[in-house]
C-alpha cells in the first residue's frame, strides 16, 4: 500500500512567504514616493490658487493686495494647535480663501512656509512651503506671476528668489 503525503513542504512554505515578504517591502517603498509626490502636487495646487485669488483681491482693492501689509513672517508651522499662525487683519493672507489655502499649503507640506505682502506703492506678495519630494527644495509663488521650485524658502522680501 502506497502512502502518499499531499501538502507543502516546511521549507516551501518558507519561500513562499519569503517571497511575499520581498514584494510587499517594493510596495510599500514605492508607496512612500508617491504620498510625497501627492503631497506636492497638493502644495503646488494650493499655491496656485493662492496666486488666482490674490488676483481678485488685487481687483477689488485698487491697486493693492489688501488693506494692509502681511508682516514678514513664516506662516503656519500646522494647521492647528500651538504656534497657529494668524494673518494680520486687512493683508492679503487675511483673505478666507487665501488663509485656508496657506492652510492647506502648510498641512501637506507638514513645515513652516514664508508669506510676506506689502502695500502701497509697492503693493506685493509672496508665498513658499517646502516641498517633500525633493528634499530642500520649495515651491514659490508671487505677486510677478513666478510659480516655481526654487533651492530655499525666502526668508525676506516679496519675490520668489
């Protein structure tokens, strides 16, 4: 009588599972690239929508982008919590759809990003986040049309550098 054994065996059991375990970590490797190339592209979208509304903003106060200037600040290290950052009443940041914008800008990027806007006769703006991507590098966008990735966040002035 002839008995035979149906099954795996321990050690191709073990391969199997070795196997698995070799894709999954490509997977999960190649998962992490494409969350930080989505949060870019959403700090990029929300930057962009900053520039169109300053536009609007720009039409509704005469030749200005806001009623008062935005002093040279990092804005919002987070969305919520400690160190919240508030723009100064009547600038352009103060805008609800700008503000939620930089919000936005500053959740994806998951860092502090730099808005500055004067007004007068030099009426202008500028916003930049770091992007994740890329490490050291930002997306910036101001008040001449520049939306661009640039090698720092600008720590003064109103144009992108």
């Amino acid at each position: 009588m002839k008995n035979f054994k149906k099954g795996f065996t321990l050690i191709e059991l073990l391969v199997v599972v070795a196997i698995i375990g070799i894709l999954a970590s490509v997977v999960l490797a190649s998962l992490n690239t494409a969350r930080a190339k989505g949060a870019d592209a959403a700090i990029k979208a929300n930057l962009a929508n900053i520039r169109a509304q300053a536009e609007i903003v720009y039409d509704e106060t005469p030749g200005a982008y806001g009623t008062a200037a935005n002093s040279a600040t990092g804005c919002l290290a987070l969305a919520s919590g400690t160190g919240a950052w508030v723009p100064t009443a009547g600038s352009l940041f103060d805008n609800t759809t700008i503000e939620a914008a930089v919000r936005a800008a500053a959740t994806s990027a998951g860092a502090t990003g730099w808005c500055n806007s004067t007004i007068g006769t030099t009426s202008a703006w500028v916003a930049s986040f770091p992007l994740k991507a890329t490490a050291g590098t930002a997306w910036c966008v101001d008040s001449t049309g520049v939306s661009k990735q640039t090698s720092a966040i600008p720590t003064s002035g109103t144009a992108c550098p």
